[in-house]
C-alpha cells in the first residue's frame, strides 16, 4: 500500500512538473505576444505621424500657388460681365499678371 500511495505522489510530482514546463512555454509566448504587439503599436503611431505630418507639409509647400490660383479664380469670377463689354482684354491681362 506504501508503494502505490509512492507511486502516486511520483505520478503527481510528474504531471507538476509538465505542468510547471507548460506554464514557462506559455509566460514565453504571451511575453513575445506583447512584445510584438508594443512594436505594432508603435509602428502604427509612427506611421501616421509621417502622414499627418507629410500632409501638412505639402499643405504649407502649396499654400502659396493656391492662394495665387483662389485669387485669379475670383478676378476671373468678377470679369465674366465685362467679357460681354470689352472682348475679354481685362482677363488677358489679368492673366498675364501671374
């Protein structure tokens, strides 16, 4: 009877021990996991401060040409009723100014 009660506890002190390797594999895994999903995260974050930041970049690069094509739109917007008079000359030279 002692020796089964032995035999037993070695079965026990076996399935602990596969036990106690498991949950070291797993701990592993789950601290790769993490870690991949920090660098994600960070990756991420990273990439759309490039894209905000390139998008607002080019807005200040092209503001200027913008405001030049928004100001000859509203000059040529304001000369559409003397086309009828004049033949179109002021919007020739309006034109030529930029």
């Amino acid at each position: 009877m002692n020796e089964s009660i032995e035999q037993e506890i070695k079965e026990m002190r076996d399935d602990l021990d596969e036990i106690r390797g498991m949950m070291v594999e797993n701990n592993k895994m789950i601290k790769r996991l993490h870690s991949a999903y920090r660098m994600s995260a960070a990756i991420s974050i990273i990439k759309w401060v490039i894209i905000i930041g390139f998008t607002l970049g080019s807005f200040y690069y092209i503001q200027p040409y913008l405001e030049n094509i928004l100001k000859m739109y509203g000059s040529i917007n304001s000369l559409t009723g003397g086309v009828e008079n004049n033949g179109g000359i002021d919007i020739l030279n309006t034109l030529k100014k930029f």
